[in-house]
C-alpha cells in the first residue's frame, strides 16, 4: 500500500469587506497606475475598518475550515500565525478558540517569524499528527500590513486570514518530507513593538528574498533527489505579484504562476496568508485536474527565514474546495474614496459602528485596553 502523508484536510481564507483600487492611490500618489497594475503587479488592496482586525477575520476563515470536519473535538491544537499582534503576551488565538467553541483540553499559542510562521506551524502541525493519529491541528494564519503613507511600501498593503487543518489522512494535499531551509540575519523588514508601521529596507527586501528563493530550490533538489521538472506547479510568497513571478521566472518556471496570484493581486500583501491564499487560489482557477500533482511552496519571512516544501494534492480535494464562496466574498467588497483611505489609516480613528464586518464576529469596542467581541445577528 503506497504510504501517505499528513497534511492539509480543509483550508479557506477571509479578507476586509473593504479595498481600494491602486488606481485612487497612483492618481494621489501623482504615479502612473501602470507601476502598480503592471510594474508590481496589483490592482486592489484591502483596507480595515477599526471593527475588523487579525482575529475577527480569523474566526470567519476558520468557521468555513472547520465546517468541512465531521467533529471539531477531534481539534487539541490551535496555532495562531501572525506578526500583526496587538498584545505581546495574551495569545489571539485564544479569542478564536472561544468564537469556534473548541473544546478547553486544547493547546492554543501564538507564532511570530514576519510571513514565515504559517509555513512554519504547518510543519510542526505534521510531525504533531504523525504521533498523534486521531488528533487535527489548526492553524490560523492572519495579518494586516500597514506601511507609512507615501513610502514604496503603500501600494503593498493589505490583509487577510487563511484557516487550515492538519490532519494525517488530508483530503486536500499530502506535505512530503523534503525541503530546503534558508535562514539569515537581515533587516530587511521588521516592526518595533511600538509602532503599528513596518520599517523596511525595499529593495534589500526584494534581492534577499529573491536570494532565498535560489538557495531553497536547490536545498530542496538536493535533499529529495528530484529534478526542477518534477514540480508541476508552485506557489511562491506573494507580497506582490512581480516578485512572485520574478521567483518562478528565475527557478522552476511554472506554467500555472497566474493562476496562484489572481486572489492575492486584488488583497494586497497577506504575509503569513499569503502563500495559502496563492495555494487556494491555484485550486480555484487552474481549470486541470490536480490530483497526484506535486505543488511546491516557497515561503518567506524577512528577518529572514524561508522554506521551499512541497506536497502532492489528494485524490477528491474538488470537492473540499470554496471557490463559489471564495469569489462571491471578494465581488461583495466595499470600495473605498482616498478620503475613507485616509481616516481609516488614522491610529486614532476609532468609529466601531459605522463599517460591515466579513464575518459574524466584530471588535465592538476596546476600553481599558481591553479587546470586547462579539457575535453580530446575521
Ligand atoms: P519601488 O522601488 O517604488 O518600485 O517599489 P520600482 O521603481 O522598483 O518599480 C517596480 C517595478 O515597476 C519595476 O519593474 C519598474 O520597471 C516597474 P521591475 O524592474 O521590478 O521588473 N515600473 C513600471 N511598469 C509599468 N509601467 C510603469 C512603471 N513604472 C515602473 N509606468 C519595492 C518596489 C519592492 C521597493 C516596494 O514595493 C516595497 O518597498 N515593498 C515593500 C517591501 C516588500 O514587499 N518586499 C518584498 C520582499 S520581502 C517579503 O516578501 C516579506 C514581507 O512580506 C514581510 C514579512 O516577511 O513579514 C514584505
């Protein structure tokens, strides 16, 4: 019998009910809308309201994920992936465990390493339910980028939420025991406890991922003895679509690149989401049948670590996919005046009422300095 392993059973993503078009920015920013449609490689990006941040849009993306699985007690880990925390001690993660109802006999903590830390969770997810055959592992990974006005960064701006569960029979993709890791002190990007802006170092940003991409692939090649040819499609972290490209261009060459940036091009950046929502976004539009095909993954976090994996799409993963809900989230967005751009970019912007939530679950107020949320009537 041929040998399976662990890997992604149910997997869905959630985005703010708001964008705006990078066209309104360029015509701000006094830039051809062409640099960022074409030369980056995004239309739209999405923007939250003071009423949406990293754990509601969590919980919306992990209520589709979990409701794919027959018995969500059968879940003893929930993994919270992000660098867009608003605590440094008290896990969000810990909020979404109580919105999905989980069961209390489950470990619940948060992960940092920039984009890197979903990849991450989901390897250490593998070897959890490798020893623990019964158990499933979520892992929820949800961030919004915020960069200064006006910097190189703004048109990279963005968010979203990916919920997946680990399990060691995955209806939708098998991970397999080879990859190639690359980590390196660098400061290319990073967030000072302080501030609610990343600082980042562009263009180093970009050559040192870049830079990762090579040295992963051939890590990768040489730990599984398999040839670039041997990866039919590949997902590479989408901080931008360029990059993406500029990734595939330079290694494995991917036919299939489009089709994984078609979400993350009108989100914006997603970091530890982005690479998932790339993976979803393949599943959602490549029109070929999937099954028995090897994906590779290359994720990156500045700092840096990155990682190229990869994993082999399971038999009947069509019909664990979302794309209807998936498309009719992203065409019910709400687009936004530079204007509205401006004051929901302002720290001290706090109007809970007045915006949609994606979700069931808004942030309905912060006094104290603490977070209240709750259930809206839907
Ligand atoms: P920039 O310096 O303003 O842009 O921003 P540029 O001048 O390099 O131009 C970009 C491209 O647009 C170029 O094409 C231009 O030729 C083209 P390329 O040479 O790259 O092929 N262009 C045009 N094309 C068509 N029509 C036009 C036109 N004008 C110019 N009229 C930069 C680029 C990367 C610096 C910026 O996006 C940035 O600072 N982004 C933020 C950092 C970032 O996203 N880095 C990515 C790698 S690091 C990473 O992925 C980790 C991260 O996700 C965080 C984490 O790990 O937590 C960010």
């Amino acid at each position: 019998m041929k040998m399976r392993f662990p890997g992604i059973d149910a997997i869905a993503f959630s985005t703010s009910k708001y964008f705006l078009d990078l066209k309104t920015l360029a015509e701000h920013r006094n830039v051809n809308y062409a640099k960022y449609y074409l030369g980056i490689g995004q239309t739209r990006m999405a923007i939250f309201p003071p009423n949406e941040d990293i754990v509601t849009i969590g919980i919306d993306a992990a209520q589709k994920a979990i409701a794919s699985i027959e018995n969500k007690d059968d879940i003893d880990v929930l993994i919270f992936a992000t660098e867009s925390s608003f605590d440094l001690s008290k896990s969000a993660g810990i909020y979404i465990h109580n919105f999905l109802g989980l069961k209390e006999d489950c470990r619940v903590f948060d992960l940092k390493q920039a984009c890197y830390s979903a990849a991450a969770a989901l390897q250490l997810a593998k070897s959890y339910v490798m020893e623990n055959s019964r158990s499933k592992v979520l892992i929820v990974g949800s961030d919004i980028v915020r960069y200064s006005i006006g910097s190189s960064g703004e048109p990279t701006q963005g968010g979203a939420a990916v919920a997946f569960i680990v399990s060691q029979n995955p209806r939708i993709l098998e991970i397999e025991p080879y990859c190639g890791i690359h980590t390196v002190d660098i400061m290319d990007f990073w967030r000072p406890a302080h501030l609610n802006e990343a600082l980042f170092d562009g263009k180093l940003s970009a050559y040192s991922y870049l830079k990762s991409v090579d040295v992963c692939i051939g890590r990768y090649l040489k730990n599984s003895n398999l040839k670039t040819i041997d990866v039919d499609h590949a997902c590479f972290h989408a901080p931008f679509g360029k990059i993406a490209r500029k990734a595939n261009d330079q290694s494995l060459k991917c036919r299939s690149i489009e089709e994984t940036l078609v979400y993350n091009s009108i989100i914006g950046n997603s970091c530890s989401a982005s690479l998932f929502i790339c993976f979803i976004s393949i599943l959602d539009h490549l029109k070929d049948n999937l099954v028995g095909k090897r994906i590779g993954f290359f994720s990156y976090g500045s700092g840096s670590v990155a990682e190229f994996f990869s994993g082999i799409v399971s038999e009947g993963y069509l019909q664990m996919l979302h794309t209807d809900t998936n498309q009719t989230m992203l065409s019910n967005r709400i687009e936004i005046s530079f204007s509205e751009y401006e004051l929901l970019g302002a720290d001290n912007f706090h109007d809970f009422k007045r915006y949609q939530n994606v979700g069931e679950v808004t942030l309905a107020g912060i006094s104290n300095h603490r977070r209240y949320y709750r259930a809206r009537k839907v």
